[in-house]
C-alpha cells in the first residue's frame, strides 16, 4: 500500500510539473508572438519616418529654392 501511496503521489508531481510546463510554454509562445509584433512595428515605424524625413527634406529644398527666387527678383 505504501508504494502505491508513493506512485501516485509521484504520478501528481509529474501532472502538476507537466502543467506548470504547458503553461509556461504558452506564456513563452505569447511573448515570442508579442516580440515579432513589436519588431515589425518598430520596422514600420522606421519606414514611416524615412519616408517623413525624405519628404521634409524635399519641403526645405523646395523653400530654399523659393528664397533664391524671392532674393533674385528682388534685385
């Protein structure tokens, strides 16, 4: 009686550790799916702002070449 006593208390560990693994498993799966997310984000967000800055860019050139012709035409 004793040994199967032991048998199942050793079976119940193995349950709960099982457990405890599927869960943390799922915690781990979570915050790998959470981390490629956050990776593209970040990636689009660095697109945006390339393209944010291409065109400021583009905004001054377009100002200092105004400056020019206003500084021109009123010579």
């Amino acid at each position: 009686m004793e040994t199967n006593e032991k048998n199942i208390i050793g079976l119940e560990k193995i349950i709960d550790l099982q457990a405890s693994f599927d869960k943390s498993m799922k915690i781990l799966e979570s915050h790998i799916a959470e981390s490629i997310t956050n990776k593209e984000k970040i990636n689009s967000i660095k697109r945006d702002l390339k393209e944010a800055n291409e065109k400021f860019l583009e905004a001054e050139r377009c100002l200092d070449d105004l400056k020019v012709d206003l500084e021109n035409s009123s010579d």
